[in-house]
C-alpha cells in the first residue's frame, strides 16, 4: 500500500483525513496520523483498517525521522513555524511533502534541494493562501487567454460565523486561531496599489478603511487590508497592474467597534501587565482610562472614546461583559492582548450547535479591445458542525486532493511552490465543486478607484 503521514491533526484535519479514507480503498492509501496528542485522531479515523494513529512529538529527532521515512508522502498540519524540520528530514529522506501554510524564507531556500530531488513541495494549498490563489489565477489566465489586459485586482477572505448560528450583535464568532484575530494588521503598515499610486494604512487606522461587498444570498459584507497586498504581485504576473488589493471580510460594523480596543492599546502584545492574574475584567479596562475620584468606568471609557450611549457600539461592548468586577483574568504575566482573547473567547467561543462560514470575493478588473470590463466572482462555504467545519474543508480537501495529485504523479513541476500552474488549479477546483465549493461569478460595469473606499 502507498503510505500517507499526516503530522498534526487540529481543527483542519477532519476534512483531509475523511478525503483521504474515504479514497483508501482505491487508491490502494494508508493513512498514518502522527500527533503528540491522539485522542481526536481516533476519534477520526474509528476502526477504518486503512488508518492509524501514532503518537509522535515533532520534536523527537529520531521518531519523526522514523515516521518520514516510512511514507511515500508527508503531509505537515504543523502551526507553520514547525515545517521546516519536517521539510529538511524530507528532502533527506527523498519524499514529497504538502503543508497549507505560507512559504517562509527558510522553506524558499530549500528549493533547489528539492528540484535536484524531484520532488515536489508543495505550500499555500489551503484556503487563504490556497483557493485564493487558484481561483484568482484561473480566471486571470483566462482573461489574459482571451486577450485581456489586467488592470485591478482585488481579493478578499473572511472566516465567519454562518447566518443560523450569529447570535451575537458583533457578527463574529472564533472560527479559527483566535490569537490571529487578536493581533491582526499589527507588525507594520497595510501597503496596497490603488491607480497606479502605493497606499499605506499604518495600525492605527487600519479598521477605519473599509471596503464594501455584496454577498447575493448573505447580504452585506466589509473588508479591511491585508498588511502586504503586494506579496503576489509578481507571483501572479500583475507588475504592471493598477489597482491590487488584498484584503479580510468581516460584518458591517465589525471593524469600527474593534478600532475601540486598537485606541485603547488593548491589542498589543509586547509588554507584561502587572499583577495581570489578580486583575478583574473591569481593571482591566480601567487600566486604560484616566483617573477620576466620581466618574464611573463605563462614564470613563465613553468619554474618552466619545460614544454615545445609544450607540450600537456601546451595546456592543456590554455585551463582552468587559466592565465585569467579579470575572478574573487569572493570566499570569499577560500581555493586554492576552487578556482581550482570554474576555473575548467568553462571548465568541462557538457553541456545540454552531456553524461557520467561509466567505471569499474577488474583482477582476480588465481592457479588451479598448474598453474595460470587470468579473466579480464569489464564494460561500457553510460548515456542517463543530468537527466538519467550513475552515477544515476549505483548508483540508485542497490538501489531500494536493497530496493524492502528487502520489499519482499528475504534478510535474519541482520545487518549493505555490499552486498557480494550470495543471494544478484545473483539477483542483473542478474537484472541490463537488464539496461545493463553487465560485459564482458575474459580469458588472467597471467601476475602477470608485470601487475601492479606501
């Protein structure tokens, strides 16, 4: 039998591990799930006889090599820190390898290794990077096929709660890391090209600039920028583009209510609060605002940030509980943004019954034959419950319909890459179309600079 290691199984693998056993049988598959914890795992996989679980620290020279050895194919699910000692172990021991993370530096140099190998490596292959890049390619090498010009790019991509299950007056729920949600846009300026001319969004600002999406059948979105727009310019063959963009979906409101806690400094992560394990939610908040010997908190805290009281915002934040005396950070030596996650992940931590949504939206803006048009093309992906959820398959399927291309020797490219080649993307999405995962695309006027409000 041809022998898959998966090494990791968090949330995105219960997708990937179904895929894959439920292809076993034909493909002639044994799936080997390596994890320092295996209780989901066997979870996952029940008495399927194609399938086993090993208990394996990533950390663990010898066993990991042990493992990678004994695969055809490796699969790292790794939080994508993690790769690279799987990635080196894999070019030792000859084998192909997939990971749905971002290609870092240390990956990158890699490359040549794995070409002189034949191998091939294969990063970027989830939702975003992943289905991102292969919907945007297929459809701008088909405008380019048909003699078009491209002339505005812009994607968005947003892990939210499904429609049933928002019950909150934020729209949001955690779907995914939640520390990432916490300190998102942080680490430098936004930067995006917008006619012809660089924009910048420093931090402080970032979620005062949004763009406005419809959504046909889920109503109105709004997206903040990405903090590197232009990471894929070249990659995507758009040097001489106009307009590129990239940017996160979340609700209408969303943003302008979490400005409030950037202002405040609640977000950052580079210092130690004192006594943070002692501190109530309502210190925590206080710590932030100026003294005053009558003023309450709550009076406080809408003075400084200028809210009205029947602003929705402030309902908002009422909502959180953060002006709570009796509830305990209990976080020892915690960065404020720590201590945001930890008050936030009691009102937006799914329920049992909850469902997610993956939201993703692109515009297409090019000339041809001397006028210009414009493609707007969608995707909604609704997850089925807490184990198969939208992020899992979005993130799980394009990999194992990756990791199984490559056992079958239908990719033939080398290296360290991204999925942009036909021969990948083709099959790819005509496959996930299956799971439905289907982008809907429609043609509108072209609307240029207009359509960007930022």
């Amino acid at each position: 039998m041809r022998k898959i290691l998966i090494i990791g199984s968090g949330k995105s693998t219960s997708y990937l591990i179904k895929y894959l056993l439920d292809h076993s049988q034909k493909e002639n598959l044994h799936i080997t799930i390596g994890d320092i914890n295996i209780h989901n795992v066997n979870k996952l996989i029940g008495t399927h006889q194609n399938a086993n679980a090993i208990k394996l620290d990533v950390f663990d020279k010898n066993a990991r090599k042990s493992a990678i050895q004994n695969a055809d194919i490796v699969i790292s699910m790794l939080p994508a820190r993690f790769h690279i000692e799987v990635a080196k172990d894999c070019v030792t021991y000859g084998k192909n390898m997939v990971t749905a993370s971002y290609i870092n530096a240390e990956m990158q140099a890699l490359d040549q290794q794995v070409k002189n190998k034949g191998l091939v490596f294969m990063n970027e292959i989830g939702v975003d990077p992943g289905i991102d890049h292969m919907s945007a390619m297929q459809v701008i090498n088909r405008i380019r096929s048909n003699g078009g010009k491209m002339i505005l790019f812009e994607s968005f991509t947003g892990g939210l709660i499904a429609p049933e299950s928002d019950t909150n007056l934020w729209n949001y729920k955690f779907t995914w890391n939640p520390r990432n949600v916490v300190v998102a846009g942080q680490g430098g300026a936004a930067k995006f090209i917008q006619e012809n001319a660089y924009k910048y969004i420093p931090y402080n600002r970032l979620f005062r600039r949004t763009e406005f999406l419809e959504v046909e059948g889920f109503g109105r979105f709004e997206a903040y920028a990405n903090r590197d727009s232009l990471k894929y310019q070249s990659v995507y063959g758009l040097d001489h583009i106009n307009t590129l963009y990239r940017g996160t979906i979340r609700r209408v409101g969303f943003s302008r209510a979490w400005n409030l806690f950037v202002i405040l400094g609640m977000t950052d992560d580079s210092y130690i609060m004192e006594d943070s394990e002692n501190m109530s939610y309502r210190d925590f908040v206080n710590s932030y605002l100026p003294y005053s010997h009558s003023d309450s908190v709550e009076l406080k805290f809408r003075h400084a940030l200028k809210i009205d009281q029947d602003d929705i915002i402030w309902d908002k934040l009422l909502e959180l509980d953060i002006f709570n005396a009796r509830k305990k950070v209990a976080l020892k030596k915690a960065t404020p943004a720590q201590i945001l996650q930890k008050i936030l992940m009691d009102s937006w931590t799914l329920d049992k019954t909850d469902k997610d949504m993956i939201v993703m939206y692109h515009k297409f803006g090019y000339e041809l034959k001397g006028k210009k048009h414009q493609i707007d093309s969608t995707m909604v992906a609704l997850g089925e419950d807490q184990t198969y959820t939208a992020m899992a398959k979005t993130v799980g399927l394009p990999v194992a319909i990756a990791a199984l291309a490559i056992l079958n020797n239908k990719i033939s490219t080398y290296g360290v890459q991204i999925p942009i080649k036909e021969e990948i993307y083709n099959p790819i999405l005509k496959e996930l179309e299956d799971y439905h995962i289907v982008f809907k695309e429609k043609e509108v006027p072209y609307l240029g600079y207009n359509s960007l409000n930022v």
